[in-house]
C-alpha cells in the first residue's frame, strides 16, 4: 500500500512537523512511516497508539517510548534531543475529572513536543467549584487555557468568564447514557455563555494542543512567516 | 367539543387543583373551561397564555388578570384570595440570563399559586461565577433550588455542587444556532457531573414549580397522605 | 497518575460522602482510592463495578462485599457499621420489568447506603396495569418514588397521576432498536403528561438514588444546613 | 399543470376510493380535481385543508361541507348519500387529551366515510388512570382501537395491555420543547412494551382510519378478494 | 432476584400466552422460568436466544428445540402438541432480502406457535419488482402481510398499493452506514406513501407476528371476547 | 455589498454558465447581478425567485420571465435565444407525486438551459406500481434518469432495479411528521437496494439538472476538455 | 423587570467591555441598559438587531448608528472615539459566499470595536479554489483568520492547511434542506482534517471576533494580566 | 435456508452481473452462492469479505483470492480471465487520506470488475491542497471522478469546483467523536457548494464504481439497450 504522499512543505507551510495518528494504522504501513520518517527527521511522534503497537514498533526502533496515559507513542533521537530548544511560554491544560486526563495528556504532550511549557491543572470540575476558584492566577499567566471535560462539560464556560486569554474546549468521551459518546459536552461547550471559547472535536487533545501551541508562539512572538 | 374529561378526583389524589395549559387552545373551549372552573372554585390559573387569549377572557372575567412575562392568566375570587393560607417553606428560582426569566417567573408564581415562599435570585450565569458564589447562603436556606438556564445550561452543575437540597434543572430554549431549540442544554443538565440534579422538559417552568412545590411541602410536613 | 483532588469538603458542603464511579477506572487508581477512603473513613462503596474489579479490590480489602446485580462494590468497617443510625422514611422503587431491576438496586442500595428506608416494588410495567394498580397504597406511603423503567418507559406517567409525592424517573438502556441506547425512554419521561416528575441520565440509579435521599431527608427534617 | 394521473384501478385493487389530501395544493389544482371526483363518484373527500380552501370550493360545489376540528372537507350528492350502506363492525377511537382531538377526529371521520361504525372515546390519558380504566369493557367491544397521543404518547402501552384486538397507534404532534414535534411520541410507541401495538405517522388520523378500517372489514367479512 | 410477577391473568385479559424475550435474560432466570412454564402450561416459546442459552437449557428441558435462523427457543410438550388446534387463516410474510430472514421467520414461528397459517415470500426486494409483481395473487389470499425489510426499507410502501388487506411493516438492522441500524428504513415505512402500512419496532418480527394473529383471528372469527 | 467575485473562469473550467440561487439575496444585489449577467452574457437564468423579486427584476430587465411552478426566473436575449443549439440527448425526469413537481421542474428546466432534451414522466409513484412499470421502456432511453419523490422516496429504488443508466435521485420535503423536513426521503436514497443511485440535496433540482447533462453530454460525446 | 445584574467588573476580569446581544430583548429592557451603558462608558455595542430596535433607540440615542449587513447597532460618543486607540495586529476574516458575509461582518466589527485591525478577504470558496490560493500571502501575514462559510464549509479545512496562525471557524445556518440549520457546517469544521482549527456556535460572528482579537492582542503583546 | 431468488434477468435488465455482498452472510450461504455462479458464470466477486470466509471459500474454489485491503473476493476461470474485453474509458479514483483507500480500492476493483480503465489518485486531501491541484490534468481526463474521504469529506467540494465530469463522493467512516460514523462526511458532501457532486452510502466502494461504470459506459458509447 505505497500510497501515501509525503507532505514534505508541510513544515515550511504550517511550521509544525507532520504527527502520526495510530489508530487503525495497518501494521506495516505504521513500521514504514516510522522507520523513514525517524530516519529523516531524527524523530517520530504518534498519538492514539495501542500498548500492541509499541510492542510491534520496539523491535524496529528499540528506543521508542510509549506512554500509557496519552497513548503517545514517541521516538527522539539523542542529538535530536538534545539540540531541542527551550520550552517557551505557558499553556494551562486544566480538566474536569481525572477519566479525561488521558485527552489532555494528549493535549499537553504535543504542546510539550512542539515547544511549548505546560501547567497542568487536573481534577477540577465545576461540581467541587472552588477547585478552579482557586486556582484562577494561574489561570491568568498562561497564554491560553486549555480546558478538557467530559459528561457535561461545563468547566469551558466557567473558566471562560474568568480568564483574558483564549479558552480552547475540548468535549471527552467521559460519561454514559445520554452523553452521546461526547456529543453532549460539544454541545454545551459550542454554546457557552462565556466569550473566548472555541471548540475541538470529542477527544481530540492532539488538535487542542496544536492550536495552543499557535497561540502560545504568538504570544511569545516566535512565529516564522 | 365537549370531549373534555374533567378529572374532579384529582386535587384528592394529587393535592394540586388543575392547571389549564392555554397554549394552542381554542377560543370557545378556553373560555368554556376558565368559566367553569372559575364558578366551582372560585379561582383559575393559566399558563402560556398570549396577550390575545387575555383580551378575550376579560369580557367573560372583567377580574381576570394577566403577567406579560410568565405569560400567567389569572383569576381569584376576593373570597378565595382572602381564604388562602399564608405561603410557606422556601424554594429558591436562579437563573442563567435575563432571558431566561419568563420560563424563571412561570416557574415561581406557580409555585405561589400552590402556597410555596419563594425567593428569586435572577441573571447569576457561570459566566460571571461571583454572582452565585456571592448567594450560596441563600441557596442554602432553600428547600429545594429550581435552576433555569439556557445556552449551554452549565448553571445547574455549579448550584448542584453547591447545596445540600435538591435542585430542579429547567433548561430554556434561549439560544440559538447548535442550542437544538434548548436540546442542548437539557443534555447538559441531564449529563451533570454534580449530583442532585434532575431535570423536566424545555421552557417547562410550571412543571418545575410544581415539584418544587412537592418537595417544599414534604420539607414543612404539610403532606395531607 | 496522582492528579485526583480529593474533596475534602464535600460531605459538609453537600451533606453526603463520596462515592467512587468504578466503570473505567484504572486499576492502580481503583485499588488506590478504596484503600485511602477505607482508611481513612472506614468505609468506601462503589458503582457500576466489574466481577474483575471486584476479584481485583479483594485482595487488598478481604473484607470488601459485591452484589452481581446492583454491581455495587462495598466495604463498610464493623466499628462504623455498628455506628450507623437506623434507616429512615421512606423511597419507594418501582420498575417496569425485571431486565430494569439491576438500575433500580443501584438505586436502592444508593439510598440505603445514605441512610434512607427503601420500599421496592419490581416489574409492575404498564402493561399489565393492574399490578402498579393494586399497589397504590405503598407509593402514596413513601415520601418520594424512583420510577425504573426502559423501553418507552410509560411506567413514569402512570404513577405520575397516582401519587402526591415527587417522582425522580430514571429511563434505562434496556430494549433494542429503536430505544436509542435509552434516549426513547429518556423522552417519554422528559415529555411526560402527569405532573411531578423529573429526570435523572439513562441507567443512572445512582443519581436517583442520592435525590430521593435529599427528599427524604428533608421530608424527615434531618437536613444539617 | 396537468401532469397528474388519476389511478382509476384504486378501488378496484385497493377496495377504497381516492382520498384527496389538501395541505398545500395550489388552489387551480384542487378546484380541478375536487370538480372531476364529485362529477365522477358522486363525492368527494379531503384531509387537512384550510378554512380558506372551503371558502374557495364553495364556490365551485356549493354542498361542499368543512369540519373546522378534523379539517375535513366533503361533498357528497344527496343520491350517493342515500345509496351509502349502513356502518358496520365497531372501531375505538381514545385519545389522551383535548389537544390529541382533531388528529383523532380525522381518524374517526376517515373511518367513518370508509364504511365503519367508530366509537369515541377522548381525553382519557394515563395521568388520570381511572379514565381509560373505567372503559376497558368499551374497548373490549371494539374490533380495533386507534390510540392518539401527542406528548409522551404512553396512552398506547396503557390500552395494548388491556385489549384483545390491534392497536393503531397515532403520535401526535401536540407538546412542546422535547416532544420533538412528535417524535418523541412515536419512539414510545414504536418501543412500546405491550403487544399488540402498530404505529403510524405523526398526525396521520386518516392513515389510522383506513387501517382500522381494513381490520374492521375482515373482523365483519366483508372483504372482497 | 425473585422479582418477576408472573401475570396470570394475560391470557384472558389478551388471548396470547406469555412468549420469553431471552436476550440479556440471566442463566439462573432464565432456566427459572422456563422450567416453572414448561410445568404449568406444557409448553414455553422464546424469542432471541443465543445458542449458548440453548446448551444451557438442554439440562434442564431435553426435549427442547432451538432454531439457529429465527432464534426461538421452545418445548411443547407431546400432549400439548397433539392438543394444538389446526392452524388458521392465512398470513403472509415477505422479505425484501436474504438478509432480513430471521426477523422474518420470527414473525412467522410466532404466528404459527399462536395458531395462524403462515405463507411465506422470501427475496421479492423492489431492486427486482418482478418478484414481487409475480406473486400478487398469494399476497391477496392472505388476510394481512408482514412486510420485512432493512437498508431502505421500500418494499412495504410497494406491497402496500398492492393489496386490500393490512400490511404491518418491520423494519430491519439490515444494511449499513446511514441505514443508522434500523432507524432509515423505520422512516421509510412510516412515512409511506401507500395506505394501510402500520409500523412496529425494529428487528421486532414477534411484535409483527403477534399482531398479525390478533388480524387474523379477528378475519377468522374467532376472537373470544 | 461588494464583495462577490466573479468567476470569469468557470465556464472554461466546468463547462457550464453561472446560475443564481435567487432565495434570500438581498434586492440590490440580485438587480446588479442580473443586470451585469444580462448585459455580459445575453443571458440570466436563477433558481428559487420569488413572485416579489420577478416584480423586482421586471423594472430593470422587462423581457425576464418567471415561471411559478419551478420558481425559475429568466432572461434570455433574443440574438442569444436564436443562437442556440438544438437540445441533445435524452433526460428523464420522473417524480412520485404531484407535490414533487416543482422540484421536477427545477432540475427539467435547468437541463434544457444547459442544452438537454428531456422526458418529463410526473405522478409516478411506487403506491401505484403500474404507473412507472408501464413506462419502462420511456425510461430506458434516457442517457440518465432524475428520480424526484418525497415522503418515504421509495421511487428510487423502483426505478434503479429497472434500468441500465444512472439514476440521480432527488429527495423532497414533500411529506409532514417523521419525514424530517426530507431527511427521511434522502435516507431511503442513500440506503437503496438498488444499485446506480447516488443522491443530492433535499430539494435540489437544479444539482439533479446540472449532473443529468454532465451525464448526458458525455453519452452524446460533447464534453470539451 | 430590574432583574439584570450588571457585571461592573468583567473589564477587569476578562479585558473587554459588555456588549449587548439584542436578539429577542424585550423594548424597555433594550432602550433601558443602552441608556445606561451609553451614559455611564461613553459607547454601547449590540449584535443581532433589528431595523426596528435601531428605529426604537434612535428616538433615546438620536447619534446611534445601524448596519444592515451586520445588524450592528452602535452608539459612541465623540470624546470616547476620539479617545481610540490605534487598530493594532491583523486579523483576517474570510467567507465563502456572499450570503456568509453578514456573519462575517459581525466578526470583523466586532474585531474592530476591540481594537483589532482586520483584512476582508470575501467569496472565497472552495468551489472556485483560485480565489483563496491567489490570497495565501494575505492570509499569512495575519495573526488569526476568522474562516466563515455554511452549506458544506470546506472552506476551513483548506485554509487551516495554508497558515501557521491559528484559525477559528464559523459556520454559518447558510444553504438549505441537509444543511440542518447549520449543524452540517458546525461538524464539517469540528471533523476537519487539517489542523489548527477550531470552532464557534453557528452564525456566532461575535464570538469569532473576541476570540480573534484575543489572539490578536496577545501576537501584538498589549495584554494586560 | 433456500430462500434466495436468483435474479437470472439481471444481466439483461441492468447490463451488470450480480455481485455478492459478504458481510454477514451464513457459511453455508455463502459456500453455496460462490459454487453456484461459479459454475454458471465462470466468475464470482463478493464485497466485504473477511479473511476467514477467504478461508472457508478457498476449500471449496482454491483458485479463488482475496485482496485484504478492498476486502475483495473474488474467482474466474482462466477461460473466462481470456474472454475479457479490454478495460475501456476512464474513471480517477481519488482519496483525502490513506485511511480511505480500502473503499477506493472497494470502487476501483469493482469498476475494473465490470470493465472500466481506473486511474488511482491517493492521498490528496485538502489539508494540503497542492497535492490535489498538481493533479488536475489527469482528473480532466477522466469520463467520472470517485471522491472518496472520510473525516469533514472536504475533498469532494474541490474536485467538484476544478472538473467538467460528474462526481461520485464516497463518504466513509474514518474519523473520530464528531465523525458520526461517517455522517458528518456525508452531510458535507450532500451540502456540497461545488456542482456536479452526487453521493452514495457510507463506505460504499462498491455502489461507486458501479455506478462510474454505468457513467464510462455512456460516454465510451457502449451501453447495450
């Protein structure tokens, strides 16, 4: 299955390097683009990936990491790694309960990978409200906030109506029954009362991590034109 | 059309006198029924009723009187008025919005209208979360809290976290584009991360001052079993 | 993964201990939480629980109990079980069939836990009306009645026009096709003609459980405000 | 816009006659066939049309009859009226409430106009159980019952379980907020947990009749293979 | 779980015997009833059962059989069987596919279990209207048809305007992606364009069989009221 | 408003002229845009005009003609009118009911603008199978089949199991209750049995009309790449 | 009706003044707070009003300015415009039709009000794919692009693979039939295969404009924390 | 399980050969359909196949293979394999990413099956836009475009908007959270602003390249009326 065209201006267009979405990747396509792409750029990096395909891809990279929580699968090289820049900035990754930290583990490792510095804020949901109360200036030094939750996924509006920087939501999967598999956290979050907050797909902390790290090199005035 | 059951057995069964949803009904059948009821009791209330529906009736009961904003229809006899108990207990009516009051008001004057005390606290949104922060006592004074919000409907969740009483979640149909004519926000209260929470239909105000009613009663062990 | 913030104060803001939602918990977290809670409150209970998790928690608290029904997930020290005041009031839970019986236990064993008499009353659907029927001298006895049901969960109507106490329905995931995973249900009971009755999520025994006690409570005067 | 074909071998294949529904034809369209269907058959009959239809074809069949409830519109020459067979057989006709009427009524005048002798039976709902209770033994005379029900549309369930015959039941759109326009009504009934239940379109009295109607005929044996 | 109320009274109240919905029954209840039925009345008849639940009653009742196409799960015992009376009437069931045979063969085994000849019409889908068309005269001898079909469901609105008789349409899980497991042709037959064409739920072929046999008594005369 | 790009290049590009979707443009812009086309092109044509904006155009283009059935609304110079090719090929465009016919009419005359020849077959629909099976051959000579029907769309299906071309199938709103506003006809489309179906938009004519003379053109060997 | 709680300190919170949403405000509510905000800062700013509230407020604010396209309604006081700051950054706004451009408006002036500089790049979409590529370098030199477009909205999608700065979607309830009001835009944006996007309430301009000028002020470096 | 009605006219009436669709289907079935047209027509192909009907199949035709990606099963008789005319015309398969290439492979190899010439063109998505406009040549020579994408399905609307032929968009279900199975694809693609663009089924491969091969036949002149 030798299709697939390598976008190679990729990082001149977007400045971001390509990331490999895992899940549901056949076998040997997922050895492949490892493989060349760990060649070529002296790092790979995957979200979504199953303990089964670490497994798979430790025989062909033996210094791949797998991290349980994020289901990032991760290969740097030592002299990649070592000329990595400083993380830059500050993005806040707060949740509302601890079954969606895996999604903003997601998130914040892929800011992580892309440059940025991260302050984690979990377990903070809206039914134990002075979690977030009190946590409101550290809200206020980050650059933009990240907000993750599942089942309702009110914290969005709440964090909204308290900080000046953009809020980027992320509905999770979290919850049963009339959650609609995330669908109803989305739709709380699209309609928030609260300004300054757009929203990702269900689960998607890799696309919210992405966008943080646009906002945070703004901020700090990194981006490349 | 007189196919209209009335059901004489229901204030012994139920404890509550009828309420006549005037949305939708017609001319002679609304007048038909606000004439009898108003003869055998000497009172009669009304809810959704339009400013043309209250034209209409005062030429059959010059007493009548209507609430541009519940869009409550009412009528009571000075002897009935003078004959009613003092209101008791204490239920608390919050709301999101501004907007979202009619739906707040039905929900409060019927809860008068079936002898409750209650103590409105309006436009106290998440988005401005100081605003009920700063009324948790009174909440807390209440018997049972009705909580109405539209949009994303992330109020209720807060309220629920915190009070130790029960609270009824009205979600309104406020809003617009993915709000899904208040879906939206019914699926939010209905996926509440806090606990306490149950929720009734869309814009359902009455029913909510009803239950809230109910539990108010049990609360001042005014139950007649 | 030590991101959980325990919430200390939430049996004085709310009136009630936690209570653990096992379903996808990770098993380090789940061994981890039942011992701090069991240490340090001498007693934990947990829903929604799988035979494995139970088998797992076994080893670490020999004394730990699970229903296969309810699927709650229990250990209560002697000293504390000993010291538990006697049960009091009066829930009443209903259910339409018997496939609706393991929401309605999670229900029940909720409001036993926190301390609430429980009257079940189980496969009295509206199908064979005369079995809801002939026992409407128990409902009109509790203080407030939990509605089970599944499929088009009429079974919240009925007994919406039979009692004078607040009903908390609770639509179930049981049926096929068209019941949406319970959203059918969900609706009939959201919509429903009788007054008095409000909606908890889909399966959520447990919800239903912790409402009926507040009403309870208050219908008992026990609340500690 | 003369592209209309008329299906003369209808009655022949079907054993009913065309049956004209109104909502929405353009009036050059109506008055056309409303004249060649009178002019051919001696009568014609028409659901779902407007006050301001009749005022139209008044002109044109000045014996036309408009039924405000059911939306009806009718004309019938005297001799064809004269010629009619006698009604026969016995179809039940419940509604749940007042609101639920004009859908029923264009069922039962439906039937009626096909032949059957109907039996009305309205506002009967389940939230005032004893209503439909007290008339089981009507119901049971019945060869079939039409159940109409808009809100949570559970009267169905109620009368599948105390009737021997087929029940068709009719959705409603009468409700509001999550009703859906009717949806919800017929999910519940669609999910029903009694037998014996079959569902037509939201509102559609007139699929109802003709159903009933074709039981009703077998049930007397007066189908004409 | 001794909670089931077994309901005495159904066959006299509806004329049908009690049929077991085995899907999700648990082992221990399900070996319960069948072997308490297969007592009391000589025979017991159950939908949806699994292969496993067959090997597990094969201990308990040897001489019961299971049919892997339609799912049923029945004993009669020998006198039983020899008391049955003949088979009545004249049901017809049609297919639109292969595919949607075991929903289909659930309604006829139910049909002929409660006592009703069944005529069988398998594969006439409308990608093929001759197969159909071809077959015209053995719809009309039937006293109602079952009209069975999945993905879009159209067969019952051609079978409709075919026939004199009723038509109770099943919807089928049949098909895939927007076929939404059901619910696109569920709306196809509810929105029918042919007359005469009511709906039970999806994959719901014992709902059609069971109303089917109440037509077809009702045809034959022998109702007992 | 002067922000519309013209797309000079489209012609060149796709083929076709560009038409205007005349619903909700706001009255200046539609006058300048008609006025530049017209003057440019000798030639204006836009679909879904109102009756109000013909009156509007007439002012300004007063040989512009609307046709009211398909909402069409035209102006064609009399040196381009004479210089137009002889129409082409063979379109078939069938629909199930009168109802439908203005969306028939949309795609029909949007064919024949763009050069086709087209086979109007109207009130064909499935409940009368005889209709569309006397006219197989009709259909068989078309290059491409538009199959126009509302409510439960079936027609589709019917007519791809007959014919060897491609059917472009085009579900209306025709239809009330559970047809979702078309989205139950488009359903039946996308779900169809039949093979060589594929589907538009609810309502779309003009989409039907401008892929049937792609189609058509390719058939009669015109296409000019 | 003086329930409105005024939120003195949201400028402080968030770094932006209230601004009014005048959909739906009841005429003494409207003419009341634009008084009050007008007298008390000088300027006053409301989206979504009608010609009719802008006839209204004239008659109190005689110097009050409205914009069709945008629905804008604005008063500023001399002293207070001549107060401005400098537009600073770049913001980019684009639609993909005209019929997207009254959303679009509501973005940019609302960006403009905040104090952002904004570039109008309209009726770029992507079935015209020239028109956004011949645009690139614009897009490029802007902090944050506000992507507007309804019917399918692809046009995010595209642009989001063409920048390095962030991009926040709007959909738009623009198109018709399977649009669902603009649900279908709102999930094409939320599913969209490149990154860097994110997504805002249906036809929700404002809050693209907030969010925008968010991203913009922190690129330009003037938050003040 | 005899039921299955072979559709020997076929052949003549649709110009195709049956092809067998998989998924589901009993062994013995299948075993039996295989070997009979097999037999018959020296050549079989199936759709969705798995690995272990591969398996099963291969017992009994062993010189019958499968193409794991497409999911093809298929067998002809080398004498059959040299009667094959050439594959004539032009049909461009195209696909956003490589997640969607078992469906393009689905439509290919079916086009191919039935005689079309196909041009693959994988991994074009509009997240990187220049890899679908570097292509446009050899698109514009094509008789048909199959667009084939997942996710927000954006591809379709720019093909649609850069060729003169008709384009059959294949929604398929890769995605996540908001992708709906593949609905959010579809709505996108039936939504589309581009001309030309028609749709099938979620992951219908196989309707695709059936219905291209219709289109190729019309325009190389070969259909057989």
């Amino acid at each position: 299955m030798d299709f697939s065209r390598l976008d190679h201006d990729r990082k001149n267009r977007t400045g971001f390097p390509e990331v490999i979405f895992c899940q549901g990747k056949a076998d040997e396509f997922l050895i492949d683009i490892y493989k060349k792409m760990y060649e070529a750029d002296g790092q790979v990096f995957g979200t979504r990936a199953t303990e089964e395909q670490y497994q798979l891809l430790k025989n062909h990279i033996p210094e791949i990491q797998y991290d349980k929580i994020s289901r990032i699968l991760k290969a740097v090289k030592p002299e990649v790694e070592a000329a990595r820049l400083e993380l830059i900035g500050n993005i806040a990754v707060v949740t509302a309960g601890t079954a969606d930290i895996p999604v903003a583990e997601e998130a914040a490792q892929t800011a992580e990978y892309f440059g940025s510095k991260v302050n984690r804020l979990y377990d903070v949901g809206v039914s134990g409200i002075h979690r977030i109360l009190s946590n409101v200036d550290v809200l206020n030094q980050a650059n933009v906030v990240v907000a993750v939750a599942g089942m309702e996924g009110a914290l969005a509006s709440v964090v909204g109506g308290l900080v000046k920087v953009p809020v980027v939501a992320v509905p999770t999967s979290v919850g049963y029954g009339a959650n609609l598999g995330g669908i109803s956290a989305l739709l709380t979050m699209i309609n928030s009362c609260a300004n300054g907050i757009s929203v990702v797909n269900i689960d998607n902390g890799y696309g919210a991590g992405y966008i943080a790290t646009q906002i945070n090199r703004l901020a700090e005035g990194v981006i490349d034109r």
